[in-house]
C-alpha cells in the first residue's frame, strides 16, 4: 500500500478517527495495529522478517540489560569485600556475555538483509571471476528472493537501538509491543526517516489530545510533499527514464540534460516522501526526525550529504564512522602518518579512510551493483581529496585576494557543488558501470548541440504541456526553498493568517495536485527510495 493510493488515504482516514475517537490509553495499540495492516499490504509472507527483527533485538536487549544489572547487583552487595581484581572479573565477564548476545543479533539481522539484497549480486560475480580465471562456463546460482518493504530502514533503525542499549546510551524497553511499535511505526517504513528511540519512543506510547494547529501542519507538509511528487518528480521521470535506457541514442547535450532532470527527479520524490511520511505522524501529534534540508544550497559535498537523507548520514557517522576513525588502529595509523608526513595528514588520513568506508557503505547500501559502489567511492573520494588540499585552497584564494564573503563566492560554491554532485548522479542513475562510463564518455567527446535544438527533448517522454507545467512547479519549488532558506518559515506564516486564508491555501494544493496529475499520463509509481 503506496501513500499515492486511494486506499491507503482511506485507511489512514479510519486509523485517524480511531486514534482520536478511542480512550487515549489506546492510543498506541491503536497505531501499533494500524503499522502492520500497513505493513500486511505489502504481503503477509513479509511480516515474518519485521516480525523476527523486533523479536530478536527485544530479547537481545532485555539480555544485554539484565547482564548488566546482574553485575551491578554483584558488585554493590559485596562491595567491601571484592578485591579490584575480582570486581574487574566480574566487569568483564559481564561485558563478554553483552558482546556475545550483541554481535549474534547484529550479525544475524545484517545477514538477513545481506542475504535478501546482495546474494544473487554476489552468486553472479563469483560465478564470472571463476569462469574467467578456470574459463568454463558455469552458470550462476541465483534464488527468486523477495526484498520485504522496508527492510532496510526497520533493519538501520533497530540496529542503532541495539548499539545504543549496548552501549549504555539508555535501558532496554521492556514492553514488547511497545518496541514493536517504535520499529514498525507506519510512515517511516517506506523510505524513512531513520529515527532514534530516545527521540520518537515516548511520543509513540504517550497520549495526544487532536489539535487543530498540528493538524494543520501536518495538513500542509502533506500537500507539499504530493505536490513535489506528483507535479515535478513523476513527470521528470519520463525524461529521466528515455535519456538513461536510451543512453546510446543521444549526444552529450540530452544526456546532461538527463542528469539534470534526474536532479529535479530525485530531490522531488525523495523530498516529497519525506514530508508526506513527516505529515502524517503529525497528523497524530508526532514530530519525526528532520531528513531533508534543501541540499541543492550547500557549498560543499560534505554539507550537501549533511542535508540529504539527514538520518542516514547520523546513523552512518555514529554507527560506523566514529567507531572506525576511533579505533586504535586508526589512531596508530595516524601517528604513523603525522610522523612522515606532518601533523595535519596525521589528522586527515585516519578521517578520509573512515568516510570512505563510509560512503562505499553507502553506495552498497543503495543497491548491489557496480555502479553504486563506483558512486560510493567517488564521493568518498572527493571529499577526502578536497581535505587534503585544503590549504591549497586557502593558499590560492590568498593570492589571488579572493573575497570569501561576498554573495558571488557563495553563488560560486553552491554552483560548484552542484556541479559535483550531478557528475556523481552518472554513476548513481545508470543501468551499468558500463553505461555509467559511456555516458560520461559520450558527454565530454560528443556533446552534439544540435539535438537540443532539433526537437528531439520533445521525444523524451513529456508533451509539451506538460513541460509547462514542470517549469512553473520547478520555479514554484525554488522560490519556496529560497524563502526557506534565508530563514522564513512558511508554515508558521501560514498558521498567523486567517482560518479562511489558511483553508484556500489547502484547496489550492488539492485541486492544482488533482487535476495537473490527471492531466499527465506519466505517472510511474511509487517512492524511488521504497526499493531500498
């Protein structure tokens, strides 16, 4: 059940109703039997997968707490008498029992999703390297794997709770059904957000009287977010997918052209999701944690993966980043570093291996293909390269009295690094490595201007009405992430006008996302980020 259904409307309608309408200490069973009927749409063989995830981080972590507090027990009772080297016996013991209970279930549940999403990828490439090495011809072993909804995003999310309860960040909860809740809550399933328990878990289980404003609120992040999907993400798409399975037919200029709208593309579908999956929890009085943040504004690659998929980049930086750039290797590596080559590689190069590894995560994470790890790699790659030369940087604008503060430096990073980041989409969009490469290739050595000239951009899928209307949505959503961006908050601004005002507001975005929707023939489906 996709949010862009009917039925799915018509669910969340009655799920409301029962939400507010029942006594308030249902509340959350209330949301909790609504999450898996949502979830059961996807296909009831799938539940088992949530099912078994919830269960075993549960009790793993109930484990990991009672370890824990049969330690404390211990130690306290026969404080007096313990001698350090017991009391030290008993500390390690218990950290050894918690470490054992700890990597069984993260192993397992990673290999879950490994399994499901990276086995047939594997079973063919081993199948190739064996055949170019022995120079047989054996076929490869491939399963017919089903990829339940979701499934990375619950797997991420009860992971982070596991490392978290581990680590002592807070206790265990105790209530099954509770922590069912927090990893089958409904709008985060399809593409997240990736929330954190100590920021979400209470708002789920407290009860919430209906107001009016958050309704609103969630009224209009909603509309918003249908609006960026239906109107612009749904009809770039059309483009998108001629340019990039047709990639040989075109020159240079249609490919850029591609890229650009897989730009449009991807912020609206991505953007769009998010806001509607954050409008709906707060259509129940729940704030979601923030996961988009206007990307396209950054003036650096860095910050522009700090505003994009905002709970990804955290839990890949404090789940793996931080514990990977803090290890003792690494910092033995560092010192070796700093030695030979100065104290500022010293610092860079333990930093620049961790966000690589991060970033090959990544790719690997968004699907197993080549071309994914390539992207992966190039942005690890970029932003550990723009490290390194830093100083050159600064050494250049020096001499050359560049103003940093001026509004045309600004304009020039952003530019920049939309620039690389569009150069990164080759590698993330196309249907190969090898596609990738081509078209890359094909950019720089056959541009052929003629075809954006000739007509051919009418051939890409889209009327030219519908180009119309893509211009205006696309000028619509710039002005709003403009205002955004220096600072107005449009919501707020809505919420001090008129009742009336607010309503028109409301009805406009309705009837402008149904009839410019039914006015296209080139709706494709669901949320790109569902897949993953």
């Amino acid at each position: 059940m996709s949010f862009l259904q009917f039925n799915f409307w018509l669910f969340l309608c009655i799920l409301i109703s029962a939400y507010y309408l029942l006594p308030k200490k249902f509340q959350w069973i209330c949301l909790l039997i609504g999450s898996y009927v949502f979830y059961s749409f996807a296909g009831l063989k799938t539940i088992g997968y949530i099912l078994f995830t919830t269960l075993s981080v549960w009790i793993g972590t109930i484990l990991i707490d009672k370890i824990n507090e049969k330690k404390e027990i211990e130690l306290n009772e026969k404080k007096e008498v313990l001698t350090p080297e017991v009391k030290r016996n008993i500390r390690t013991l218990a950290k050894k029992k918690q470490r054992m209970i700890f990597w069984c279930v993260l192993l397992i549940n990673f290999g879950i999703l490994g399994f499901l999403k990276y086995f047939n990828f594997l079973a063919i490439n081993l199948t190739d390297l064996f055949n170019l090495v022995s120079k047989g011809k054996i076929e490869p072993i491939t399963l017919g794997l089903l990829l339940p909804l979701g499934i990375s995003f619950y797997t991420f999310q009860s992971m982070g709770y596991l490392i978290d309860v581990y680590n002592g960040k807070y206790k265990a909860e105790n209530n099954f059904f509770k922590f069912a809740l927090f990893i089958s809550f409904f709008p985060q399933i399809i593409q997240g957000p990736i929330n954190r328990f100590d920021k979400l878990a209470n708002q789920l289980y407290e009860t919430h009287k209906f107001d009016l404003k958050k309704f609103e609120y969630g009224m209009q992040l909603i509309l918003w977010g249908l609006f960026k999907k239906m109107i612009i993400a749904d009809r770039a798409v059309s483009v998108v997918n001629q340019v990039f399975n047709h990639y040989d037919q075109y020159g240079g200029g249609i490919t850029i052209l591609g890229i650009l709208f897989y730009s449009l593309q991807q912020y609206a579908d991505f953007s769009g999701g998010i806001d509607v999956a954050i409008g709906i929890a707060e259509l129940f009085g729940i704030d979601m944690s923030i996961n988009f943040k206007r990307p396209y504004f950054s003036t650096s690659l860095s910050e522009f993966w700090r505003r994009w998929h905002i709970t990804l980049g955290s839990w890949m930086r404090d789940y793996i980043f931080y514990p990977l750039a803090l290890t003792k290797r690494m910092s033995k590596l560092g010192k070796l570093a700093g030695k030979y080559l100065g104290k500022r590689m010293g610092k860079i190069i333990p930093v620049a291996i961790s966000n690589l590894v991060v970033f090959l995560v990544v790719g690997i994470w968004h699907g197993p293909y080549w071309h994914y790890v390539a992207w992966g790699l190039y942005n690890g790659i970029i932003i550990a390269f723009s490290a390194i030369i830093d100083p050159f940087y600064i050494w250049l604008k020096r001499i050359l009295k560049v103003n940093t503060e001026c509004f045309s430096y600004h304009l020039f990073r952003i530019l920049r690094t939309f620039f690389i980041v569009n150069l990164g989409w080759y590698f993330d969009r196309a249907n190969s490595l090898d596609a990738s490469l081509y078209m890359l290739h094909n950019t720089i050595v056959n541009f052929n201007i003629n075809q954006l000239m000739d007509g051919t951009i009418f051939k890409l899928g889209l009327k030219e009405f519908d180009f119309q209307v893509l211009f205006v949505a696309t000028i619509v959503l710039l002005t709003i992430s403009i205002m955004q961006e220096a600072g107005i908050k449009i919501r707020s601004f809505l919420s001090e006008q008129n009742l009336v005002f607010r309503w028109i507001v409301l009805y406009m975005l309705i009837f402008t996302i149904i009839y410019f929707d039914a006015s296209s023939t080139n709706l494709l489906g669901g949320f790109m980020y569902a897949q993953f």
